[in-house]
C-alpha cells in the first residue's frame, strides 16, 4: 500500500488536502493525472449506464437539500455510527472496528486485550494476549482468543478492556451513536430554523425529483435515474488512504420497477451488470467477491443487499453494493411531504408506487481498486541486457489518463520532431495523448509505464524515410511493431470507448 501512496503523490495522482497547513484528515486533491484518471472513471460509467441504455436517465441534484429530506429518508434520527470514546486519549473509535477478547488461562478470565480491525485481527489479539499472560506472569495454558467488536461488550466487560491508544482499561466508553452527517446552516440566521445537511448519499436526490422525471422524461416502468456527485460523511476513522474518506464521490443508479416486478431476477441482472463493468475498466475477477448481508442484519425496508468486494492490500473490503430496498424511499416522501409519489400503469389503469433496485458505488474506492491491481515493479531488461526495475501501473485504455505517449526517437532531428508533432495535433483532438522529447528512449518508456499509459508511438528514421510507420510500444509486453497511422487510430477506436 506504501508504495502505491507513494506512486500516487510522485506522479501526481493523489494528494493529502491542505497540505502545506498539516492536512486535514478524510481529505483528498486529486492531481493533473488523478483528475483525468477519475474523470475516465466517471465518463466510462455514464456512457455505460447512461447514455448507452435505453432505460436509464441522468440527473444532477444540489448537495444542500430541505431538511425535510434527511427526515424522510431516516438519516437524520439513524445515519448514524457507534462511537467510542478513550476519556484519556480523547481518541474516538468506530466501536464495530475496535475489537476485544477475554486472555483465558486454565479456564479462568484473567484480563482483556484489545486492538483494531486489521489484516489479522485474530491473530493481533492472540499475540497480545500472550504478551499479556507473560508480562503478568501467569502459568498454564492460554486459549485461543474469541475475539468481538466494542458493540458486543457487556456493560461489565467496558471498564476492564484496554484502551489501543494507552494500553490500560477503564477509560473506553460505551458505544453511542454518532451521526456521521456535516450540519452546515442556510441563510444569514443560525438557529435550529437554518440548520441544513450536506448530502450523505446522492440517492435522495433521485427519490426527491422522481415525480420531475416521470412527469418530463417520457419514462416508462422499469426505468433507472442515475446521478453522480460529492457526498459527505463524518466518519469517525477515515483510513486506508482514499478508502474511507469524509469527503468522496458516488455513482448511484436508482431502478424503480413494478411492485409486482420479479425484484429478485432484477436484482441479480444488477449485481450481473455491475461485476462486469468492473471487468470492462480491467479489474481482475481474481480480486472480486460477493457478500450477501444477513437477513438478520438488513434494514427493515432492505430486501436483499449484495456488495461486490475487492480484494484490497488491506484486506476484501466492500466496493459496490447493489440494495433491494423495496417502496420505502418513496412511501417515505410522499408521507412526509404530501406528494403522490406514484406512476400511472396503462394496464391496469391504477397508480402504483414503485420498487426500486439501487447499485451505489463510490469513485475513489474504484480509482483505489484500479491502482491496486494495476501497480507491479517488476525486473526487466534494458537494451543492453542489464537488469533494471521497472514500474507499471496496469489500467485499461478505458481509463489510463494518458492513451498514447508521442515520442520522436530524437529531439535534435527536425525531421522527426515535426513528424510527432503533427501526429501529436492529430491525436490530440480525440484522445488524451502526451507529447514527450526529453530523454534517452527507454526512461521515456519507464515514465509512461509508471503512470499507465497503454502505448507509446515513437517516430523514427522509418517514419520518415521509409514507409512513414511507426513504432508502437506495448506497456503490459513491451512489444513493438510497426504501425500505420490509420490503424493507430483504428486502435484507439476499439480499446478506448
Ligand atoms: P461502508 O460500510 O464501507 O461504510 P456503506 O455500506 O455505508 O459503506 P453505502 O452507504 O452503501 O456505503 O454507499 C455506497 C458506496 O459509496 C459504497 O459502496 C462505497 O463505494 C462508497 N462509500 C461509502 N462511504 C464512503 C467513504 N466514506 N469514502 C469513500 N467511499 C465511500
């Protein structure tokens, strides 16, 4: 995960935000590379769900909404995270991410460890507690440890865990919940009448303007409203990198079906759909999963919810989650605000309030999984023979910020020079290239490699004197061949859409 950080601030991907002041924790810039990276990330999933389907509209929604809004949706009595506090520290903890266990020997409970969620939490735990029975000099056998969250813990068991910030019980809280959403206020008053929240999700807005689109859009059952936009949560642990952020961005698609519809078979076509555009923009399936969230555990409303997990360096983490949340978004807000939220079927000549499937997924974790599964350093050998390292970063053509790098053999033949630069204009009205003289041939290679560029072109002596082909240069074999200008283009034409 280092080094992918440290690729990522090198070339210009990704920085802390407000660095020069410290930072500010939970948020992220994105440089002249991540920009464009992030840009193809949104640009390939509203082509895709968008604009190439039939069924699907897009809409764009304000981040400050009514109030109203966040009542009706349940966020405002329940978006919410279990929050513990170490009274000592002052540091606060996610309790379902600060885990515990009983040090047991010879059948007796003789203290507690605790430690945060990690890679391996068990064997953390494990470790700890026999450090533990070894500093306390404890004979006899230690059992394995059974590990649980904070939300688990008796009220006997709180004061005797450990906080991970000082290492001694009694200073951890009981959990308590804590509402992850920004307060900000409307207007020049600031009282309770102004109080206003930024957008945790984008979805409401979809919810909110259904009766717009459905009124204007010319839109018949099933139909998607699609969105893409900043949301904001307070988190209490923002980490591993842009995974968790308090500011970040959503792609949401909500698909609103008959209530007599086969919710499940569209269900799965969803969850189908979204594992496969995660295929399109080159994640490997080796890196992906499904986790199917417990009856137990799902919102009351919540039918079925699948998340599509990738595997992470810090472990399978949640990437998109596709709901079946039922008629409860809409019962919602016509209940709260008085309107019918309802669509007239010409069948059977009655006013139905929709059910709605809802893939949601946020770009910063999708741009996170693409540099994850993209980053290698790999031994390689140079003209010479020698061997050298080299870095790549494997992204699709679909997204890699830059399609091609235009590299003429020299800089000090205008011939050459003139050549690329020509072609340069050429490509440059289509497709993101890069035009690059500055150095021996093999490190303009490496630095297109580092920041995943699929292909360099390089004008040579054969461009000019020859047949007027090109070199085209492979990243993931580093092959070449030779390569007219109308299949350049023709290229590009397949592999970048
Ligand atoms: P988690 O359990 O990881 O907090 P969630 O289940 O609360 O996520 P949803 O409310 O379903 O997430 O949001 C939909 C998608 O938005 C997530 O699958 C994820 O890709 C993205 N997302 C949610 N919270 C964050 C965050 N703090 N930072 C970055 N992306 C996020």
């Amino acid at each position: 995960m280092d080094a992918i950080v440290s690729l990522a601030k090198r070339r210009g991907f990704i920085f802390q935000s407000s660095e020069i002041y410290g930072g500010l924790n939970g948020f992220f810039d994105y440089g002249p590379l991540g920009v464009e990276l992030k840009k193809n990330i949104r640009d390939c999933w509203w082509n895709d769900m968008v604009r190439r389907r039939d069924d699907v509209v897009g809409i764009e929604t304000s981040i400050i909404m009514h109030p109203k809004v966040w009542e009706a949706s349940g966020h405002v009595a329940g978006f919410s995270d279990p929050l513990v506090d170490c009274k000592v520290s002052k540091q606060r903890y996610r309790a379902d991410q600060l885990f515990f266990a009983p040090v047991i020997v010879e059948g007796k409970t003789v203290g507690y460890v605790s430690g945060l969620e990690s890679e391996n939490t068990v064997g953390d735990l494990q470790t700890a507690a026999e450090s533990f029975k070894r500093k306390k000099a404890i004979q006899g056998a230690l059992a394995p440890v059974a590990i649980r969250d904070m939300t688990e813990a008796t009220p006997e068991e709180i004061p005797l865990i450990p906080s991970p910030a000082t290492g001694e019980p009694g200073s951890l809280t009981a959990p308590r919940a804590f509402n992850m959403m920004f307060q900000t206020n409307v207007g020049a008053m600031t009282d309770a009448s102004s109080v206003a929240y930024l957008r945790p999700e984008t979805a409401q807005g979809m919810f909110v303007d259904f009766k717009n689109v459905v009124d204007t859009g010319r839109v018949k059952l099933p139909f998607g409203i699609a969105q893409i936009g900043k949301s904001f949560r307070n988190e209490i642990t923002p980490r591993n990198f842009i995974f968790r952020s308090r500011e970040f961005e959503q792609m949401e698609m909500e698909y609103f079906i008959h209530p007599d519809a086969d919710w499940l078979a569209c269900h799965e076509e969803w969850l189908k759909w979204c594992r496969d555009w995660l295929l399109s923009i080159g994640l490997p399936d080796t890196h992906l999963s499904l986790h199917e969230h417990p009856k137990a555990k799902l919102a009351f409303y919540s039918r079925r919810t699948v998340d599509i997990m990738f595997q992470y360096p810090f472990g399978v983490q949640e990437l998109w989650g596709i709901a079946a949340r039922s008629d409860y978004d809409l019962k919602q807000h016509q209940q709260f605000s008085g309107v019918p939220q309802t669509w007239f079927d010409e069948g059977t000549k009655q006013k139905v309030v929709p059910h709605v499937i809802e893939p949601a997924v946020g770009v910063d974790r999708i741009l996170l999984a693409v540099l994850c599964a993209g980053y290698a350093e790999e031994d390689v050998k140079d003209e010479k023979g020698n061997v050298e390292k080299r870095t790549v970063l494997r992204l699709s053509p679909r997204i890699a910020p830059v399609k091609v790098a235009i590299l003429p053999l020299l800089k000090n033949k205008e011939a050459l020079v003139v050549r690329a630069k020509e072609l340069h204009v050429k490509l440059k009205r289509r497709f993101a290239v890069f035009y690059d003289e500055a150095g021996a041939i093999g490190r303009r290679y490496r630095r297109q490699d580092e920041i995943g560029t699929p292909w360099c072109v390089t004008i040579d002596f054969e461009t000019i004197e020859k047949d007027g082909t090109f070199t085209l240069r492979e990243r993931d074999s580093m092959a070449q061949r030779r390569i007219t200008e109308a299949e350049l283009f023709t290229l590009l034409d397949e592999q970048v859409y």
